[in-house]
C-alpha cells in the first residue's frame, strides 16, 4: 500500500473501501465491545422523538443509522451519508435485515459539503467521523447549518484521558492496535492508521469548544472509559426576530 502522491481524502477513502468488509468486527475488538454501549447512552440522551428526520454523518456501516432509524418509527425518516461506497454497501445490507427500508435512504456525500438546505433535520448525528475528516471544523459548521434551530446534534468519537496514569495506560493499549489487526484480519496497516488519528484527536473539552466555536448552544458530553471515548451533545440556537 503506497500513500504517496494521494490527497488525504483519497487515502482515507481508499482506507475505509480496504477495510468495509472487516470494520465491524475490527471495532468491537478495538473497544472491546464498548462502542456499543456509548451508542447507547447517546440514545437516550438524544431522547429521539417519533416522526424526527435525522441525518447520521459518516454512517459507515450503518449501526447508528439503524438504531436511530428504530427510534423514530414509520413516521421518521433517516438519511445515512457516508463517502465509502464499500462501508454504504454494507450498511444497505443491514438495513434491509433489518426491516427497515421504509425508513432508511443511504446517500454517497462528503460530511464537509453536504448537499441539503440550511435548518432541514430534527437532529444530526456522527459516529466515530471527526477524527477521519480532513476538518472536523467545517464538519461541524456543516451540521450546524443543516440542522433546524432548536434541533440537535450529537458525536460519539474518541478522545483523549487526561489522567496521567490513564494516559499512559491509553497509549500503550493503541500501540497494541495494529497487532490486534493483524491477528484478527491478517492486515495491520490501515487499522495503524486508524490508531493514530485516535491517539492524535483532541480531547473532549477541546471538541466541546470546537462546537462552540461553529455556533452551537446547550453543549454538554459525557466521557466514557476514564476518558477513553465521549458523547458530545448540542443544539442550534432558535433565530431572533
């Protein structure tokens, strides 16, 4: 695998089309199955109400996109947006297991130009995308722009422990990463590129200033893991007249 001479939107795009068939057994093993339960808790602090039309950023292959898709019932539609045909390709096949076509539309799109109106959704949504984005910054200016006054957004990603001894304990266990990769899917070197955009994104305080920054209100997150993950939520302010 050469990286030279490639954009860092070709390199992770080739990254993710690589790897679409191995992520989610790789993400368990990964976060030891914990992702599951961050997707939860952010779940019920979404408290996503029936009929809601949400967007999910960098939908990958589709495990939030179905759970939100569950909470906002025949009424509700989803969109899951994701630049991988490979990791949509996978999503889609979910997605239909699940029953859930009525409900569902997947859409190829880049999370840092998308291509809806101004205040369009109810909520938006991305899992585990900041930190695999050429700028998370215009990301979440996009999301603020597309998402409705009063409506929500919400990210789960990693982050960064603060606690020296977690810390250090972190670092060690990311290091670990690529030889998990290797011994799970006889490939190490995409998943050491996954390792190092985790180890090297900000933390949960910097992000919620990040949020702040591209105008959003009500933020508020939640750290999972000593630090190992968070749940960042907000809102769009409503327009004074």
């Amino acid at each position: 695998m050469s990286l030279t001479n490639q954009t860092p939107e070709s390199q992770v795009q080739g990254l993710f089309k690589r790897i679409a068939g191995n992520y989610d057994q790789m993400n368990n093993l990964i976060s030891l199955g914990t992702h599951k339960h961050w997707r939860k808790v952010a779940m019920n602090k979404l408290a996503i109400k029936p009929g809601s039309f949400v967007l999910d950023l960098c939908c990958g292959t589709g495990d939030w996109t179905i759970a939100l898709a569950k909470a906002v019932g025949p009424s509700g539609q989803i969109i899951g947006l994701d630049f991988s045909a490979e990791m949509l390709a996978v999503a889609k096949k979910k997605v239909a297991a699940a029953g859930l076509n009525d409900r569902v539309t997947l859409v190829q799109g880049d999370a840092m130009a998308l291509p809806y109106s101004d205040d369009h959704f109810d909520v938006v949504t991305i899992g585990f995308g900041l930190r695999n984005v050429p700028d998370a910054n215009q990301v979440l200016r996009e999301m603020h722009r597309v998402v409705c006054p009063g409506g929500q957004v919400a990210s789960l990603e990693t982050s960064q422990p603060t606690q020296p001894i977690v810390k250090m304990g972190w670092k060690v266990y990311f290091k670990l990463i690529p030889m998990m990769a290797k011994i799970a899917v006889h490939d190490y070197r995409d998943y050491a590129y996954l390792q190092r955009t985790a180890a090297e994104f900000v933390n949960a305080k910097q992000l919620a200033q990040m949020y702040d920054n591209a105008g959003f209100t009500h933020i508020n997150y939640q750290t999972f893991d000593m630090g190992a993950a968070a749940v960042h939520l907000a809102r769009k302010a409503y327009t004074e007249n």
